[in-house]
C-alpha cells in the first residue's frame, strides 16, 4: 500500500474503498513480506471485525477522524486481550488487563489495530536487533537495520505493510528508524501524549508518538493521541493545537536555525551534502538560516546514558517473577528465583543497562554521576532555550550515517549510542522534534531532524508538510519484490 493515511482518510469518507477492503490488503501485504520480521502479533480476526465495524457505522452516518483506517502499535503499548511483550522474553506471554490512553484514543477515533510492531528489547537499542523475537529488517536493503528501538513500526510502514503505526521515542526512537527506513516520525513535547500503559524504560524522557508517511499523516495521527490524561502524573494540562487545521501556510519568515556542532566530525559527508541541500530547500520556500549553537551538545550522550539506565533500573525492578512475566522454572528459594528469573527473562542490552543505573545511582557513586548528569541536563535544556531566542526551529540531520548492516555494531555499544548524537539532547530538553525525509545515500533514505520549542509541534509539522509538498523524497518507495 502506497497511499498516505490522509488519502486513505479521504479514499474511505469518498467511498472509494471499504476498511475491510483496507484491511484485507495490509494483511496480504504483512503475510508477504514475514521475512521483514516487523511484526511481534498479527490480530487478523480482530482487525477485521474492527473493520467491518467501521464500514457499517460509516454507512449509519458515522464519521471519526479516523474512522476504518488500519495502523498498527509498537509492542510497548499495553493492549488488553493480545499480548504485549516490550521485545522481551520477560513479557513473552504477558497480557496486559488493561489498555494504554494511546490505544483506547486511537480506536475511540476509529482507526483499526493490525497488530504489535517489533522493538529493540523495553526499547533499549538503536537497530532492532536486541529484540528476543529477532532483528528486523530495513525494506530498502534487508541486510541492513530498520534502525531502532521503533523498528519495526518504521519497517512496516516504509514497505507498506500498514500506512500508520505509533512509536516511543527515549532518545531517538522514533526519529532515528524514521531517517534509516525513509518516513516520517515525530516525537512529540515531554508531557503532550500520555505515557499511561506504555511499559516505562526511562520516564523522564519516554514520549510516545507518530510515524507514518507524510507530515499530514502525523498530524492526523497527533491530534488522535495528544491531550492531559489524568492517570498519567506529567501529563501536561495545556489544550491540544488544531494540527491538520494548522498544516496551511507558507514558510515566509521563518527563521531556521543551523547548529554548527551538528556538521563536525563524525557527521556522513553526503548525509551533510543532502542536509545542506534541504537547507537550501527551505530557504527557497521562504524561510531564512540562522547560525547558532548547541555548545553543550557533546555532553548529552554521556548525560543520557547515566540517567536513561539510572531510571531503567528503578523501572525494571517491577521484573522478579511474583507479579507479571517470566518465572524461572527450577529455583532453590525466593533469591535464587529471582536470580534465575532476571538472568533468564532479560537480554545482553537490558542487562548491562540495569547495571550501569544500579552502579550510578548506588549510595558512593549518586553524587559523582547521577546528579551530575542532572546537572548537564539542565545546561543541554538551556543551551536550546538560547538558541530559540534567535531562530523559530533547528533543522539538522536525524543521525550521522545513514542504515548499517545487520550485525555490524553488536559487539561495539558505545558506536551503537553514538548513531544517536543528533537526537538524544532533544529528549533532555522535553521538546518536539521530528525526522522527514531529505534524499538518498547510495540508495538509502536520509533524515532531516526539526525540533522545535516547548509544545510547538504544530509549527514543526507546517514546516515538515511545506517541505513536501514542494519535495518527493518521502513519496519514494523501497524497491521490495
Ligand atoms: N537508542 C537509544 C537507547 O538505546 C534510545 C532508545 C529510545 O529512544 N527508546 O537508549
């Protein structure tokens, strides 16, 4: 399926086609390409009473946002009745009983669950291929990563397995599988989605958004999830913007700020060459460049990675087999269960990430690293409060190499967390960003990352939606047989 949500929207409120028709095609598609592995759980039955639903209230004068249109949900979100495993062995066979606000908003719109995409295991990872259900594979060259943890949400729609699905973004999730698979993602302000049933990994920082083909579609999909919800504590109060009503308009006088850190070393030459070309593009639309600084950017990756595995450790202790998930079998006693059920149920990356946050926030050590790295988190916010002083959004690129091979940074972690350079000061500061695609490397897709101020994701997706209305990079297709 190579439409975007927005046509599918307009093809099913024109007649055109049914959701059942809809939905009968993305499963064919899925069936087809298993191989891409971007499934965890296929709900077929489900998805075609869900259908069949929304075709006969559409003929009884029904009409939500998103009334019959299929997508699909990262394995993250709890969802009551199908299993939600967060890529790991520790959730193999956990049903939630209840349904995250992101699910119950979007069926309350009308828009029908396919099933749960694959993920880098409870979201640590940046290729996808920490999952204990298997790696996925990138649509436009199947030895390469989908990029990750929302791999499999990017892979699914980049080869056209369903038009929409959600991700979670930590430090890049959504944006940076987004760049590797050639569509649009969007992570959304701290505070603008609600986190309540979307299993924690770091939750300072974890936001749940959009990735879909287009700007138009994540406005869609945005305004589907967004909003205060009460059960969820930093959920933020402030009403949620018209973001399809706010995709018109021209980019005359907006001012685009370039950051001089982002063209240093470790930056692909030809993904710099497209980002300047897509610079160049937005100032042909309107907008003018302005130079500024993100001077503490270099901090974020050593700040991230004390207190997104700090906060992990804390969550993940919930894990010890009495309450949920995965029981060793054999055991002496109580320790010796725990033991077995941790050492068995977790993955390599869980582990050490458990570890580090353990090391950093024990009694000798909280001082020296966590409240440190507390501390550079205030100066990375800082930095981009300086730097919109002078510009309206910051375009960049999404991460500094275009999909790698499959295998190829297993055994190095810190060049896997180094792919997330560019996006990871983004999550520290709770803004809104968003990754588009902006050009080919050797054919595969390049990202152009926006971020944006506080709660400005109407604008990012002005600018995003602009930019393809006058560009076709994300109109193009991986060339799957
Ligand atoms: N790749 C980063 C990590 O492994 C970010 C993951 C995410 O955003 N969930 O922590």
């Amino acid at each position: 399926m190579s439409e975007t949500l927005a046509e599918l929207v307009r093809g099913l409120a024109a007649g055109r086609f049914s959701s059942v028709e809809l939905v009968d095609a993305c499963l064919a598609a899925i069936g087809r390409h298993r191989d891409l592995n971007a499934f965890i759980t296929v709900d077929a039955g489900a998805a075609r009473a869900a259908a069949a639903d929304a075709d006969r209230l559409r003929a009884g004068g029904g009409q939500a946002p998103l009334l019959g249109v299929p997508f699909a949900h990262k394995d993250i979100f709890c969802t009551a009745g199908v299993r939600t495993t967060c890529g790991s062995r520790m959730l193999a066979d956990f049903v939630a009983p209840y349904d995250a606000t992101v699910v119950e908003k979007l069926r309350a719109q009308g828009a029908v669950m396919l099933g749960k995409t694959n993920m880098d295991e409870f979201a640590m990872g940046s290729s996808n291929e920490t999952s204990h259900f298997g790696a996925v594979r990138n649509p436009w060259d199947p030895a390469r990563v989908p990029g990750g943890s929302s791999g499999g949400s990017a892979a699914a729609v980049a080869a056209g397995l369903v038009p929409a699905a959600t991700g979670t973004d930590t430090g890049g999730s959504i944006r940076q599988p987004a760049a590797f698979c050639g569509i649009t993602g969007l992570k959304p302000s701290y505070g603008r989605v609600s986190r309540y049933g979307m299993i924690a990994f770091a939750s300072s920082l974890d936001q749940a958004g959009p990735m879909a083909r287009s700007a138009e579609d994540c406005a869609y999909l945005l305004a589907a999830m967004a909003g205060f919800d009460e059960r969820d504590s930093t959920s933020h109060a402030r009403p949620v913007d018209d973001y399809v009503g706010g995709l018109a308009g021209d980019l005359k006088g907006l001012r685009v700020g370039v950051v001089r850190e982002h063209f240093g070393a470790g930056l692909d030459a030809a993904i710099g060459a497209a980002t300047h070309a897509a610079l160049a593009e937005l100032e042909r639309l309107g907008a003018t460049l302005v130079d500024v600084s993100l001077p503490n950017s270099a901090m974020s990756l050593p700040c991230y990675y004390v207190l997104a595995p700090a906060e992990a450790s804390s969550n993940l202790a919930r894990y010890d087999g009495v309450r949920y998930g995965y029981r060793a079998r054999d055991y002496r006693d109580l320790e010796d269960m725990y033991k077995k059920t941790r050492g068995q149920g977790f993955g390599a990356e869980v582990k050490r990430r458990i570890m580090v946050g353990t090391y950093a926030l024990s009694a000798g050590y909280y001082d020296a690293y966590y409240l440190k790295a507390l501390k550079l988190r205030r100066l990375v916010a800082d930095d981009f409060a300086r730097a919109f002083a002078h510009c309206d959004v910051i375009a960049g690129p999404t991460a500094p190499t275009t999909a790698f091979a499959l295998g190829a940074k297993s055994d190095d972690p810190v060049s896997m967390y180094m792919n997330d350079i560019y996006t990871i000061p983004v999550n520290l500061a709770g803004l809104p960003a968003l990754s588009m695609p902006a050009g080919f490397v050797e054919g595969l897709p390049v990202g152009l990352q926006l971020t944006g101020s506080y709660m400005d994701e109407a604008r990012l997706l002005r600018v995003a939606h602009r930019y393809q209305q006058a560009t076709d990079w994300h109109r193009r297709l991986p060339p799957l047989s």
